[in-house]
C-alpha cells in the first residue's frame, strides 16, 4: 500500500519537530565561536535537523532575518569567540548534552584582561551571557550556598583542548571560594600534589595579591628552588618572570608534578573554566 502525500507531510513535520525538541536556545547575545560551515535554511529547525546531521556539530547558531544556519564544532567554553554584528542571532545548544565536568558556572580567557578573582567573586559582568571574548559568570555563584553541589572541576584548555583537569568533592557548607582546598581534590593533574593544606605556603582562591588560585609550595626569591603546581595572574603585582606577560589574566600550570614557574617546568593554558554538578 503506497503512502500518500498527506502521510509524508505528516512524517516530515513529526521529524522537524523531534529535531527541535533535541535544541534550546542557550542565549541571543551575538559572541560565538567562528562557524565552520554556513548553510541557507528557512527554519531554525532545518537548521536543527543540519546539527543533526553532521556528526562534528555540538552547537548551532540561527539568524532568521537572512536564514542562516551556521554549525559549530567547538564547545561553547572554549572560548575564542567571534563578534557578529547582527544581533539576530540565536545560539542553540542540544537539551540532552551532558558534559562530563559538570554545569559551567565561570570561564575566563587568557589575555582578555578580565580580573578572575573579582569577576568570580563578586561579578564584573552581565550574569548569564558571555562577553566579546569568551569569558563568562553564572549567577549559580552568588547562589552557592543554596545549592545542592557536590563536586566542582576546574579544567584549562590549551588549543580546544583540556590540559589540566582538578575535581573536588565538597561537603554541604562550603562555600563558593573555601571549596578550593587540597582536603577536598580527588582528582588531579599532577602526581605529586599533597592533600593537606599545611604541605602548601598557599593553596586558595584568594592567593596573594595578584596570584589567585594559588597552589604553591615555597617562596625563594624568584630561584628555580621556588615551585608550585598552578597560579592565576591576574595583572603585574609581583616581578617574577611568571608574573609577567604582555596581557592578562595567564593561567599557568606545571606538568605531572611540581615544578618552577619562573623555569621550564611550566605551560601556559588558553581557557580557564570552572563547573558545578
């Protein structure tokens, strides 16, 4: 028995409708990720029905006005993202993505001049949207304590890709700076990074003075002798050689164990995100 065009208009429309319900929209600001690949589409949901498609798309972005569909195969948080003037733009995001770190709840971006600290503590920016360059704050943080969280991973991509990985899983209570605490880390980078605070001079969100998220385990004079794990440089406050770069924030980090920033022993990340769950 044939099908008639009334049962292919209705098995069409149900597909259409199945591929938008896999989509929301994640925000309608107009930063993002250069598109790879750009196609002319009359619906939001043909362009849906694209990201579907094409195995390499996590995110697309939907311009109605001129019926644009650009698929994207980066992750939003990476950063390195692209102005667009239009502001018709619409960025949508698969409903059942599920990250493995959790629910971002902060980024920040190398040279973008952004201050962590400060934006991660008390907002330096509209909540809830990212800015012109990839840096981004949830309001979940100034809520922290009427969640119910239980781990928090930091990750730092270098190139799209995630370099230095840290979980903790907090206890009720914590708060959304005293959860960085080696009492808590059950995962890390390095194999050698002690779990009680008293091996550190610092281990803290706070840090000192321009180096926030400070693991570090003795100071000497800018000498190779002087070693940590991780630091977040939020601008020119101190004069070792790892405090110094041509824009800020930097987020450096030494590899498998601990190691001299002022040396060779370190790397220099892109993206700093931090996520929830």
């Amino acid at each position: 028995m044939g099908i008639s065009v009334l049962h292919l208009v209705i098995i069409y429309n149900s597909v259409l409708s199945t591929a938008s319900q896999k989509f929301t929209m994640k925000s309608n600001h107009n930063y993002f990720h250069q598109n790879e690949m750009t196609f002319t589409e009359f619906s939001v949901i043909k362009c849906a029905l694209k990201c579907n498609e094409l195995k390499s798309c996590t995110y697309y972005s939907y311009n109605a006005i001129d019926e644009l569909c650009l698929i994207h195969s980066a992750e939003i948080y990476e950063g390195k993202l692209t102005f667009k003037s239009n502001t018709t733009w619409r960025i949508y995001e698969p409903v059942s993505k599920v990250n493995k770190w959790g629910t971002l709840v902060y980024n920040a971006v190398a040279g973008s001049g952004i201050a962590v600290y400060e934006s991660f503590t008390n907002g330096m920016f509209e909540p809830e949207k990212y800015d012109n360059t990839g840096n981004f704050r949830s309001s979940a943080i100034d809520n922290w304590n009427s969640l119910n969280i239980n781990t928090v991973n930091i990750v730092i991509h270098t190139n799209s890709l995630p370099v230095v990985e840290m979980r903790f899983d907090i206890p009720p209570g914590t708060s959304n700076t005293d959860w960085f605490s080696p009492t808590y880390v059950t995962t890390n980078a390095w194999n050698d990074l002690p779990y009680y605070l008293y091996d550190y001079l610092y281990f803290s969100v706070q840090g000192d003075y321009s180096r926030r998220f400070f693991i570090y385990k003795n100071y000497d004079l800018c000498l190779a002798t002087e070693l940590g794990w991780f630091v977040v440089v939020d601008f020119y406050g101190y004069t070792c050689n790892f405090d110094t770069t041509n824009n800020y924030p930097l987020f450096r980090y030494t590899e498998n164990t601990v190691g001299s920033f002022d040396y060779d022993g370190y790397r220099d990340g892109d993206v700093f995100s931090i996520f929830i769950s």
